[in-house]
C-alpha cells in the first residue's frame, strides 16, 4: 500500500509511518548539509523564549485541520514544562514554500529563537534557507532526510530508524539473511535503501532485492521473483516496503499461496501494519513484524489529547508536542546556549507524545520503537520500546 498525505498536492509531503508514504516534489529541495549546525541565537531563560510555530493553516480542509490539532498539541506540551515559559507565536503558512519562507523571516524579525514547523518538506527547506543566515534552528514535522542538515532538523519518523530497529531485531532473533522487496517508486527507492543500509550497520546478509511497478500485473510477477531469490540466497526473511494501502494485501495472499510463509521465511513490514486495523485480517501476515512507537507513552498522549480537546488527535499531532517537550526541556537548562544545534543533539534525549526521541547531528531523529507481530488478527508487543537511550535524560 502505497498512501499518500494529501495527494492531491504536488509538493514535497511528510511521510508518516502509520499511514503514508514519502511524497518527494518534481523539483529536489536545496540542499543545507548533511551535519547540523553547533550554531544557535543565545537566549535569556530568565524570560518567557519566543518561539515560532509554522502550520499549514490557509491551505485545504485538511490542512486547516492538521494546523489545529498541531496547535492544540502544542499548547498541550506547554502545560508539562514546570516552570518553564514560552512565548508561542503561530505563523499561518497555507502549505505554501513562499509563504513558509515568508513567515519564517517574519518570526525571526519578531523575536523568535526558534522555529517549530512547518509540516511539507519543501516548505521547511525553504524556512531553513530563509532564516540559516541568521543562525535560527528549524524543527520541522517533516521526514524527508534529504532536506536535513544545517539548520533544518526533521522530527518525523524516517524509513532509517524503522529499518534499523527491526533489522536489529531481526539479527539478534537469527533471522539474519534478509530479502528485501520494494516498489519501483521513490518511497520503495528510499525504503530499499534505508533497509541495505541497516543491513550493512547491523551486519546482516543481503540476500536478494526484488523490485516492482506499481500494477497488479508486475505485483504478480514479483511473486516468483521472491520465492526464487529467498531458495538462491538463502534467505530466512522478507523486508517489504509496501504499506496497507498499496500492494502489501496483495503480496499477504500471492506469497503464501506460492510457498512463502512466515513459518519459515519471516516477513517484515517497513509501514504500521495495524494501520488501518483490517489489515490484521489478512492471513498471510499472520506472525509478521512491523515497529510502532511506545504504545503506553502514546496511549496517554492520545488520552490527554482526547480529553482537553474533545476529539482524537490527527496522526501527525504529537510532533507538535514533540518539539515543544524538546524546546521547554532545553530552555530548563538555564543555558543561554540552548536552542543551538549542539544542545538539540545532545545523547539523552527527550520524551515526547509517543516515547523517547532525540535528534541526530546529521538533522534526522532516532525514536525508540516497539517490535509488533500479529497473532489471531491482534497487535501483540514482542520487543517493547525502549525507556531511554541511556546518559542523562531530561
């Protein structure tokens, strides 16, 4: 299944594990650098830190409704940080790249120390670029690891970290010779990729790789494909990238009925496989692994969430809470430093709406995920997320 965030929107689009695929533009973003920048504007924690929240308010039905909810989530980690003050200052972006970058300089101009948001990739590369001369980090909801890098920070989850945590899993349960099957498009690209490379750091075997179109008729084809490479490689488990929306039903009933079962061969899943909840029906993903984050951490957010506003909130609201715990647990410090790119990296961490987080030096993110299968159609836990990422935690 391959599902896209708003397709109808030709621009670059967050890709969330749950429900959504990478939607890359025609047009590659600029590029800010692969290391985060140790740079940051001082800051007197003494007073109430002006921080800027960049929301697609303006744009479609649904973005209106992601910007509300992003918000509400927002103010909802304001109530945690004991003591700690915020000025939150919210820029309407409409989805927009322009109006991004627009607002950006506008925040900065106005006080801001800092920029949460905004959502779609192109739109935060273009407020990196906006405000990178004056040395403003920008902790975007974005995944895209392409436009991480410099000043921009990407808090969504990534296909890296998903593929990390289960080939990890993976190699300490012994099914260590992996078969990865992908789709042609950027997303099963991207995913492949991300898949080999946690092979590579966790010294795994690449047994195979098996590509796609995205048709019925190459679907169908693939199947002995994969049977073929998991008998020449040896191969004791299959990685798909495909998500619930796109081929994963049909791949879950052509590779049983051709001898691939997850008896012998595990299968993997580099999307939510309990997303939507009919896809645990589906008899050949029975004993079949896939990440979700902290489901107690985010069974509480979900809770809290629910009951100050009176609704549950959209997939992507917790990075909003995210990035708000991150910046009160930094302010906290008493630091004039920060909110400079060395603090937002430091080892420890933070916790956020659906567990531990903490970001990378190269702008991407590390989240601690559980290990999931399914059995008789339910979500069971086998590897539980971890509690922190050890070091001084806030």
């Amino acid at each position: 299944m391959i599902a896209f965030f708003d397709a109808g929107r030709s621009k670059l689009r967050l890709f969330l594990l749950p429900l959504f695929a990478l939607i890359l533009a025609a047009c590659e973003p600029i590029a800010l650098g692969g290391i985060a920048g140790s740079g940051g504007p001082k800051i007197d924690t003494s007073v109430p830190v002006p921080v800027a929240l960049l929301i697609p308010r303006g744009g479609s039905a649904n973005d209106n409704l992601l910007a509300e909810n992003l918000e509400n989530a927002a103010r909802l980690a304001m109530r945690d940080l004991n003591g700690v003050e915020i000025d939150l200052r919210v820029y309407a972006t409409a989805g927009n790249p322009a109006t991004a970058a627009s607002m950006a300089s506008k925040a900065v101009s106005e006080g801001a120390k800092i920029i949460l948001g905004p959502v779609y990739g192109e739109e935060a590369n273009a407020a990196g670029v906006a405000v990178a001369a004056q040395g403003v980090n920008v902790m975007s909801f974005s995944n895209n690891p392409t436009i991480a890098g410099g000043n921009v920070f990407v808090l969504g989850p990534t296909f890296e970290n998903t593929a990390n945590r289960l080939v990890g899993y993976a190699k300490r349960t012994g099914k260590d010779r992996i078969v990865i099957l992908h789709g042609q498009d950027i997303a099963g690209q991207l995913g492949r990729n991300a898949i080999q490379s946690a092979i590579t750091a966790n010294r795994a075997t690449l047994a195979g790789t098996v590509d796609y179109a995205l048709s019925q008729e190459s679907v169908t084809a693939a199947v002995p494909r994969v049977k073929a490479a998991i008998e020449s490689g040896g191969g004791n488990a299959l990685f798909l990238t495909t998500p619930s929306s796109s081929a994963l039903p049909l791949f879950a009933e052509l590779l049983p009925q051709a001898g691939i079962q997850t008896a012998s061969t595990q299968f993997i899943g580099l999307t939510r496989w309990d997303l939507p909840p009919e896809t645990l029906s589906l008899a050949g993903l029975q004993g079949g692994w896939f990440a979700l984050p902290d489901t107690s951490a985010s069974g509480v957010f979900n809770q809290r969430y629910s009951t100050a506003y009176g609704s549950s909130p959209h997939p992507l609201a917790g990075l909003a809470f995210d990035g708000i715990a991150a910046i009160g647990a930094l302010v906290k410090t008493g630091k004039a430093s920060a909110l400079t790119g060395a603090s937002i990296t430091q080892g420890a961490g933070f916790r956020g709406a659906s567990g531990i987080f903490r970001m990378r030096r190269d702008g991407t993110n590390e989240r601690g995920l559980a290990i999931a299968t399914i059995r008789d159609r339910r979500v069971v836990v086998i590897d539980a997320a971890p509690a922190s990422f050890g070091g001084a935690g806030f």
